[in-house]
C-alpha cells in the first residue's frame, strides 16, 4: 500500500473496482456483480478509505459505471 493514496471521487470507476475487487476477490462473479442492488453497492462505495464523494453526489449512470468497471477488474483477475 502507498504511503500516499489520492481521494477517489465518483467519476474514478476503475479505482472503485478495484477497491471492491480487494474487498471481495471473487465471493462476486460477473453474473452476482450485474444482480447487485444499488442500494447496497451504493453503501460499499461510500465505505471505501479515502472516498471523498457524497451520497448526494451519486446517480445511476455512477453506479453503473462502477459495476461494468467491477466486472473488468474481475475477469482481469480470472487470467
């Protein structure tokens, strides 16, 4: 881990992913990651260290976003 991280904010897809990836490894495949409330994902994002975006702040196309982003940085690990 750095000794520095810059603040993620919601437009910071991949750094999202991969900071769900690391909490969650594969207990989320493609097909869980797709079925995955808003609500809840929306909760997990904002529980990331050094997320400095509010939930005011977040819309659908976000958490969209995130989840697409999620799925890359999973099957990147499947290799």
């Amino acid at each position: 881990m750095n000794a520095y991280e810059p603040p993620i904010h919601w437009n910071d897809y991949e750094d999202i992913a991969l900071k769900l990836y690391e909490r969650f490894g594969d207990d989320f495949n493609e097909s869980k990651i797709y079925r995955i409330r808003f609500t809840e994902l929306l909760e997990w994002v904002l529980a990331i260290q050094g997320f400095e975006g509010t939930r005011a702040e977040s819309n659908e196309g976000h958490l969209e976003m995130i989840q697409s982003s999620w799925v890359y940085e999973w099957r990147d690990n499947q290799k």
